[in-house]
C-alpha cells in the first residue's frame, strides 16, 4: 500500500502543525512544525513527537500520496505525489546540552530548492575511510592498484575485485577490457549469467576500459556490427538493472572509478542513520515505481475506461487520487489534444480523441 503524507493542525501556537508519514495503519514518522512546507530557501524546525495527548483536538490539513521514501547519506528523504512542492528531506542535529549531559536531537524539515541553494563547499555526502580490504582474484594477471588499501589475493566467487567488510563481501567489480568484451559477446548466455550473479550483491558493478564511443569504431571491434553490440549492452542493462555498466575511458581511469566506488560503499556502511529516519525506513514497505497518480489516470482513461466517459467513471477507476489531481491530469491530456469534454458540470463527457472521435480530414 502506498504511504501518506498527513498533515493537520493543532492548538498549539509554537507547533500548529502535525506532520505523520502513514503506511497501511504503521506510523512511520510523526513530528510537530512550525509550518506545514517550508518557504523558498528556508527550512521548518520540528520535534519528533513522543506522545500524543488524549485531549487534543487535530484538524486535517492535507493528505498526500508519497512516491519514495529513501536514505540520502545521514538524511531521509521523501518525494510527494503532486506535480509542485514534492520534494523534501528531514536532517538532525544534535545540539550539547548546556549542563553536559546528553545531547537533545533537532530535525528540520527542508525543501528542494533548500538543499540545492545550500552551499556545501565541496563536501559530500558519504566521509571518505581510510582504510580499505580490497580482494583481488587470483585470475586477474595484471591487476589494478589500491593505494592505501590492505590488498589480498584469493579466488572469488564472480567478478575481478571486491571490498571486504569484515568476513562479508559488500561490493563487487567485473573489469573488462574492449577486447574481453568483444570475445565475450560469443558466448553471451554465459555473460548474461554472470551479470544475474553480480545483480545478487548490494553493490556491483560492470567496469569496461574503453569509452562507448569505440564500439562503433569497425577498427576496435573486430567482426562484430557495431548494431549488435549496442543492443548488446543495451540489454545488460535492461536485464540487469542492479548491476550499472560503466563505461570509464581507460584503464586507468577504470581503476580509479572502482577505487572511489569501493570507497564509497564503505564510507555509506558506516554512516550512522539519525534514529527517526532509521525507525521510519525499518517500517517502511518500498512499493514498485508506476508513474504515481498521473500514469494511474492516462491508463484509466485509454486502457480500462470506454472512449465515452464521465468524470465519475475516471474517479471510480482511480480511488484514492483527489480530485484536484483527476481534473489536473485530465486538463493536461486535454491540451495534449488527447481527449475533449463535451458540455459542463456534472454532465459532462469526455471522450478521447482517437481516430473514430475526431472530426473527418478535408479531402480524404
């Protein structure tokens, strides 16, 4: 089931909002604010909410569906269905407490256009480690070089190099030089399986030293089409999804991008969540992307619904979108000349503009 947005007010003026992330009956996240949005380039200070007294009167304000809900680095973040005002992202602070003891959490609710003026200074989101356990097969003849890294040689169960975690594999990167690939393809079944057992870790990778560019170029790819092998590796990525395809240049380059990929992977396994965005992911169920409330309407009205509709057909195919939203998609369809309403108010019809509908063509 989709997870909502729930905002109501309440009595009290230093926090006249409620704020509630809600997931088929399980609360994800409930804070009191200041305001409901925050306003272009400030942010809304808010308080995790503890409890919730049994006296008091909540008004609804606004309920909306919630596309994704996931972890930027030590942040969450979480995207609204509605075309305006959809993105936003919580980010605690911990402030010192003033006699010592321990410090007290603070979160503020900021907008997009927040995030984006704020200037970082070069810093990102994941801290670099110093330290790094990189194993490397014992396949590889000439392998590449992890500076600063503790390096070890073993057998590996699929691809060339892997970062260690502990006793745990947490990342995976298959090198293949323009040649490798080029052989490969031969045998592209054989490939196609070891992409599904990359696909299988959190974190892998699909390294090529050489540029897109060259394979369409007849003097680097030997007998292949230069057609078959783009379809070739427009298929690694739509059969594998989970395992990208990066195309690095060089050799060297190559080497680098794996080296700050294995850096990164490690910098995230040790980034500490804020325990309200931790305690909301814990409960959250991750529901399949569909487009959101404006591909559930269009596949309502030219899939399911008759080419003759009423406003209240499309609202019964379509439970759970607002009004507003309905009338919004189907204005938008309306100026993409894809359906036309005929009449007014609630007798209203609308019908889509598809060949037997529209109007016949001057000579034909």
């Amino acid at each position: 089931m989709t997870a909502e947005w729930i905002v109501e007010r309440t009595p009290n003026p230093r926090f006249p909002y409620r704020i509630r992330i809600e997931q088929d009956g399980r609360v994800l996240l409930v804070v009191r604010a200041r305001d409901a949005w925050p306003g272009a380039g400030t942010s809304v200070f808010c308080l995790r909410e503890r409890t919730l007294l049994p006296d008091e009167v909540l008004t609804p304000h606004e309920r909306v569906a919630v596309a994704h809900l996931a972890r930027i680095g030590r942040k969450l973040s979480v995207t609204l269905d509605r075309p305006q005002r959809k993105r936003c992202e919580f980010l605690k602070v911990e402030k010192p407490a003033p006699d010592g003891g321990e410090p007290h959490e603070q979160l503020f609710l900021r907008t997009e256009t927040a995030v984006r003026a704020h200037r970082t200074k070069g810093r990102v989101e994941l801290q670099p480690t110093r330290e790094l356990d990189v194993v490397v097969d014992l396949q590889e003849r000439y392998p590449w070089s992890f500076p600063g890294a503790s390096v070890t040689r073993r057998r590996l169960p699929v691809g060339d190099y892997a970062l260690s975690l502990g006793d745990r594999i947490a990342a995976v990167v298959e090198r293949k030089s323009l040649e490798n690939l080029c052989t490969d393809v031969a045998e592209i079944k054989g490939l196609h399986q070891q992409l599904a057992e990359l696909g299988a870790y959190a974190h892998a990778a699909f390294v090529v030293e050489a540029q897109y560019a060259d394979l369409a170029d007849p003097k680097r790819i030997g007998r292949w089409p230069t057609t078959h092998l783009l379809r070739v590796v427009a298929e690694f990525t739509a059969l594998h999804p989970r395992v990208p395809v990066v195309f690095a240049g060089n050799r060297k380059l190559a080497n680098v991008w794996a080296h700050r990929f294995f850096a990164a992977v490690a910098g995230a396994s040790r980034a500490t969540l804020p325990d309200a965005a931790a305690e909301a992911l814990a409960r959250y169920a991750p529901q399949a992307a569909d487009g959101g409330y404006e591909t559930r309407v269009r596949v309502a009205v030219f899939q399911e619904l008759p080419s003759s509709f009423a406003f209240a057909d499309v609202r019964a195919r379509c439970a759970g979108v607002p009004d507003a939203r309905l009338r919004h998609v189907l204005g938008r369809l309306r100026a993409e000349g894809r359906v036309r309403v005929l009449g007014a108010g609630r007798r209203a019809r609308w019908e889509r503009a598809d060949k037997a509908l529209l109007p016949p063509t001057p000579g034909a």
